[in-house]
C-alpha cells in the first residue's frame, strides 16, 4: 500500500513512457517521465478493474490533489457500484452530462437553445416573427424562471395578457411555441415530468379566422396562389 511520501518522491525514469505504483486492489499511481513541457512530471491515479471479462480502467484524480487516502476511498466507492452491477465509468459519464445542464436553467435559455436549433430551417422574416413573440409574450413574464420549477398557471397567466390585448390568434402561437420548448426540453430534464401546456388550449378564449369571399376567376386565383407561396416562403 502506497504512502504520500512514496507517492511524492516517485520519480518515472527518463527511458521509460511510464511508471505504475500499484496500492492495492487494482489501484495504482501511473508517473509520467520528466520533460520540458511536463518538468514535474505529471501523476494519476488509476483503478484497474475487469468486466465481461474484458480489462477497463477508472481515472480517479491527479497527485497531490488526491492524496493515497482519497484515493483508496474512490476505488472503494467505484467498487461498490460495480458490485450493484453498474459500470462505475459509464455511471461518471452520465453523471457529468446531467450536470452539464443545470436544473435551474431558466425558460429563456432553454428557448433560445430551441430556436437556435430551428431558425436554420426557417426564413429569415419568419425567424423573425418567432422572435419576437418570444421577447413580446412570454420572456417577459416567465423568461427568468427555471423552467423546472414553472407551474402551468404562471403560463396560462401570461398567455391571458396577450389575449386581454384581443390578440386571440397570437396567444394560441404562444403556447404553441411554449408546447414546443417543454418538448424540447423534457427529455433530458433531470426529474421527469409533465408538459406543462397540455391542456392549456381548453383556457384560452376560442377564436375564429377571417372568411374571404371564395375565388371563382382562374386568373384571380392564380394570382391569389402566387401570394401566399410568396408568403409562406419568403
């Protein structure tokens, strides 16, 4: 079992790529050569482990940083998850992703992810539409609040505003926009939930669109076709 003295004057020889100090059980100090870039010589400690009968290998800090102790605390801790039939590296992999995105991540940023993913797709005036809808209807009231922690009554509150300016149709966009974030979102939220805008269209005020007199010229319809493609692809 390796000391913090044998771990601190442990020195690679200049002719070799690396010395390994083996503790015990599998643990052990791997010490890099000298050079001119690396002029301490770097030491980590490794904990050698077997699966499906196949040799893998645990990082479990730097020297001095983690001491012999700590060390032999990590290898025990690995051990123990891979008794419960975990794969103690796979486990510190998905561990790092999960905090690669914080809880507390509010409505805004996760929005602005989502969009930044779409608006490629889309054309520049209706990226632009979107947007603004976002900055206008709904960042205002619930951009800074994690979205973790917001309630579907704090969404429906917001959505009412856009409505009390007789913006019917636009309320509707906002909570499809919302519907499509929380879709975004959820699978990969840290405790799963609900969407939260299901249901929520049942609360809006209905509304109808405009009827136009019906086409009957070709030549009119023509024109009215060319528009819309103009529109709905510009």
């Amino acid at each position: 079992m390796l000391t913090d003295a044998e771990c601190k004057n442990a020195v690679c020889p200049p002719d070799k790529k690396r010395l390994r100090l083996a503790c015990s059980g599998g643990l052990y100090l791997e010490v890099a050569p000298k050079t001119p870039n690396n002029p301490d010589g770097s030491k980590r400690w490794f904990w050698k482990y077997r699966k499906n009968g196949k040799e893998g290998r645990m990082a479990l800090g730097s020297y001095p940083k983690v001491g012999a102790k700590q060390a032999r605390l990590a290898r025990d801790a690995a051990k123990t998850r891979k008794s419960d039939g975990v794969d103690p590296v796979q486990a510190r992999k998905l561990e790092k992703l999960k905090t690669s995105r914080s809880s507390g991540d509010s409505f805004k940023a996760i929005a602005l992810e989502w969009y930044a993913k779409q608006a490629p797709q889309w054309s520049d005036s209706h990226a632009g539409r979107m947007l603004r809808q976002f900055e206008r209807d709904l960042f205002p009231w619930i951009g800074e609040r994690p979205i973790a922690e917001i309630h579907a009554m704090e969404l429906l509150a917001a959505l009412h505003k856009v409505e009390e300016r007789g913006a019917l149709e636009t309320a509707d966009r906002a909570l499809m926009l919302a519907r499509q974030v929380w879709d975004y979102w959820l699978p990969t939220a840290e405790v799963q939930q609900r969407n939260i805008t299901e249901g929520l269209k049942a609360r809006l005020t209905p509304y109808r669109g405009k009827s136009f007199a019906a086409i009957v010229k070709p030549a009119r319809f023509g024109e009215t076709s060319h528009l819309l493609r103009s529109y709905l692809y510009s």
